[in-house]
C-alpha cells in the first residue's frame, strides 16, 4: 500500500473549470481526500469541454483524478449548511469563485473560520482578493494577456497567439496547492491557532503569470525594454529554435552554451562558424541569429527527424522531438517511469475503453505514484460522504437530492 505525503489531509473543493481544480488534483495525487462540491445536474462545466463522446470528457476526468464528488446547491440554505458541516471536518477549503460570491453566500473566511479555527482557505481569482481590479471576472487568457505572457507568444509580424493549453488556469493551481501544503505546514508546527490571515491564501490568475515571466519586468526598469516577440526563438538566446527536417517534422535544438555551440557548429559541417570570434557568446550569437538557424536549417533538411536526433545525440547537443499525443503514448522514457496510466473508461461506446491518463508529478520513489481513480462521474459519492462524514440518513440525503 502507498504512503502518500497528504494521507490523512481532507479538502473540500468548491471549484469549477481548470484553476481550484488542478490544485485540488494536486493534493490528491499525493493522499489528500478531496471532496469536490458540484452543482446538481449540470455539475463542473469542464465535464462537456472537448467533449467528444460518451458524458464526460477526458478533460474533466484528468483534471479531477483521485477525488470524490459530491452535488449540493450552494444556492440554497440546505446546501450551504452542509458545506459549513463538512468544513468542520476537513483541513483545507479550495474556491475559485469571483470575489465576494462565498461571502455573499455567508461563507466568507469569518464564516468558514468560526466553523473550523484550523482551517486552510485557498482562493483563486482573476485578480486576487484586494486592489482595485478585485471584483472583476477573468478567465486565464485574460490573466495571460495582462500578466505580460501573451505579448510574447507567436511570431513578431502576426497578433498575439496563444498556447495550446489553459497554462495560466494550470500555473495558478499548482501555485495554490504549494501556498495550501505551506500554510498547513505553518498550521501544523504552531503551538497555536494561526491568525485568520495566515490561513488565507489569495492566488490571482495574472500574478501568477507575471510570476513566471522571467526578467520581463526588471528588464524594463533596468534598460526600458519592452521584449516582443520572436516566434521559436527565446529574446537574447542563440541558436535555440526549431528546425525541420527532410521527412517533413521539426526538431527542436538548444545549442545556446558556449561550449555546446563548438561542438554544434562541427556537427552540422560548419567549422567556420565554431571558430568566428563574433559568435564566441551569446550575445554576438543573438545578433547573427538569422544567418545561424538558416545555417542549422541548412543542415537538418538533409536528415530525418531520426538521423538528426541520433547524430547531436551522439555529440551531447541537447534536442528532442516535437511529439503529439500519439508520439507521447509510445515513448519509452514516460513508460518507463509510469508517466501514463491506462484506465478503462466510458467514452460512449458500448464497453469502456483504455484510455491512458498522465501520471502524477513530481515523482517519488523512482516513479509516478499510481493514479488511484480518474474524475469521478457526477455526485457518485454523495451518499458515501455525508453519511460517512455528517451521519446524514438516506431519507435525509434522498430529501435533499429532491430538491
């Protein structure tokens, strides 16, 4: 049986689309029991996202692994009690909700505090809980724009794109469950009850970018750069960039190193340009940067995907593939460490079928830790929660499902 950092935390998640979500799959990939509140009929909207069969789509059940689900109608009094009896046995509360919703609900962190002193309340929000764009509705592409991340994604003579996944949702999650597993940790070495504010933790989408954004911001006050954007290459690093090949892929290299560079330019047959004093660093490197990757295009398109790969391999220049969902299923680095986990599930056809799901990062003990169930189907534990944890009646829990 695994032993899992989390085992005995017990969270509930009043969180819906990707953000609160993925911190709640966090905490459960590694032992928490997360208890996810959802609407009743229609539960989280992530359920009909990409949706292409049966009634649940893959999105939902990879965001919402290892959790219970449970339906009640916060709308209503009835539901709104529960949540206050259940808070009262759990260490953590995840919501992503807009600002003022749970106080207006009369479960605001005063509310929610009074039931359970030691509670962990994790709040998620386009713009965080105070200032003056607090009360303003945003989903993660708004937070990537604002957060300076989308100005810098796609080619410099085209608009704005995005990238292919709701990266900002993600990021803001996992920033979550480590603000959760730090306040829990303060929680649990205090000789006392933490302040109220200790035990609040406000995540904003857009902070959450800006976050990751590297020198964007010091740059602009240091040297009043505005960076822009510059397709497959990286803002002052060569040569870093994708390159295709005779078969018709793209290959990724990195030979930005001072050292690596040496041994890349010999590589592709470009002795001269190993020795050119001008692109000894980076620096002079990212002003010929044109003539460098037509060079190294120049190259490639005489080899395979597989040939390339195999001959900077051979000569540590770091590089890999462009993989799709197909190539990543037959990979055998991700095999070999358990990073997909094959689980039948009803995706509309008449058996259910494997479906291989991501595995749990970061990894413990030599591999991924096994996935211990996908998203749940709508309210398939209420019963097995408030019988278990309020000692509610069947009558009780048929009476509130009829409402």
């Amino acid at each position: 049986m695994d032993i899992r950092p989390l085992d005995g935390v017990r969270v509930l998640e009043l969180g819906n689309y990707i953000a609160a979500p993925t911190a709640g799959r966090i905490l459960g990939d590694f032992g928490a029991e997360v208890i996810k509140v959802e609407r009743p009929k229609t539960g989280d909207e992530l359920r009909n996202w990409r949706l292409y069969g049966g009634d649940t789509s893959m999105l939902y059940r990879t965001v919402n692994r290892n959790k219970k689900s449970i339906t009640l109608d916060l709308r209503t009094e009835a539901g709104r009690g529960i949540v206050l009896d259940l808070i009262r046995q759990c260490d953590v509360l995840l919501e992503n909700f807009r600002p003022g919703m749970l106080e207006k609900w009369g479960l605001g962190p005063e509310e929610l505090s009074a039931a359970n002193p030691d509670l962990v309340i994790t709040r998620i929000s386009a713009y965080g809980q105070t200032g003056p764009l607090a009360d303003r509705p945003g989903f993660a592409a708004v937070a990537e724009a604002v957060g300076g991340l989308r100005e810098l994604v796609g080619d410099p003579d085209r608009p704005p794109v995005r990238v292919g996944v709701s990266i900002g949702d993600s990021i803001a999650g996992i920033y979550a469950a480590f603000g959760t597993v730090m306040a829990l940790f303060q929680r649990d070495r205090a000789s006392e009850h933490l302040p109220l504010p200790q035990r609040v933790i406000d995540v904003a989408l857009n902070e959450s970018i800006l976050s990751v954004m590297e020198s964007l911001v010091p740059d602009y006050f240091a040297y009043g750069i505005n960076r822009e954007r510059v397709g497959g290459r990286m803002e002052g690093i060569a040569p870093s960039n994708a390159y295709p090949c005779a078969d018709g892929t793209s290959i990724i290299i990195g030979g930005n190193g001072d050292a690596i560079f040496q041994r890349y330019m010999r590589v592709i047959e470009r002795p001269d340009l190993a020795d050119d004093p001008e692109l000894a660093d980076n620096a002079g490197r990212w002003r010929h940067r044109d003539r460098l990757d037509a060079a190294i295009a120049e190259w490639t398109r005489r080899h395979t995907r597989d040939e390339a790969l195999r001959i900077l391999d051979e000569a540590a220049i770091p590089s890999g593939p462009i993989y799709t969902a197909a190539d990543i299923a037959e990979d055998p680095q991700y095999r070999a460490r358990n990073m997909i986990q094959t689980f039948p599930v009803d995706v509309g056809e008449p058996e259910p079928k494997p479906v291989g799901f991501p595995g749990i990062v970061p990894v413990i003990g030599g591999q991924s830790l096994p996935i211990r169930t996908v998203g749940p189907d709508l309210g398939a534990h209420t019963r097995e929660v408030l019988s278990t944890l309020l000692d509610m009646s069947d009558a009780e829990i048929e009476a509130l499902e009829d409402n």
